[in-house]
C-alpha cells in the first residue's frame, strides 16, 4: 500500500532517505521510510491523520513548520548580511 504523506513531509522524509539508506542494508525502502516517519513523529515534527475515505496519512506538525519557518528567516537574514 502506498504512504499518503504531504508534500513538506515527504521533501523531508526523501533527504533523511538519501543522509540514511546506506545504514539500513537489509531493510526495503518503504522499511525505511517507515522508520523515518516514526523517527519523525517522535520528535514531534510528523503526525498522522484520517485522510479521505478512512485511510491513515501523515503531514508535517505546526511545529516542524515553525522550524521550517525559522530556518527559512536565518538564511533570509544571512543572504541579506553578506550583501
């Protein structure tokens, strides 16, 4: 069955795959991207949802956005610094 993940979520989910798929040899991608999201949803930056007809997805929380955001502000300010 396929994942149902937005699209923040999975932009984040495939680099942590590609910083990760050389450590899990015996596990299959979807494996992987299992252990990601569950790695995700403990840290609090992923949760899952009931989507459209009953099936289970995932999305990014507010909190990994209010991460995002910020991260997006610094690099904002320091592109504007060496200018």
């Amino acid at each position: 069955m396929k994942t149902r993940i937005d699209k923040i979520l999975r932009f984040w989910v495939d680099c942590e795959y590609q910083t990760t798929r050389g450590d899990n040899k015996g596990c299959t991608r979807s494996q992987q991207i299992a252990n990601i999201l569950r790695k995700f949803e403990k840290a609090g930056d992923a949760m899952r949802y009931v989507a459209a007809h009953g099936r289970i997805a995932w999305k990014a929380t507010p909190n990994m956005m209010t991460k995002l955001a910020d991260a997006e502000r610094e690099v904002k300010d320091d592109l504007e610094d060496e200018r």
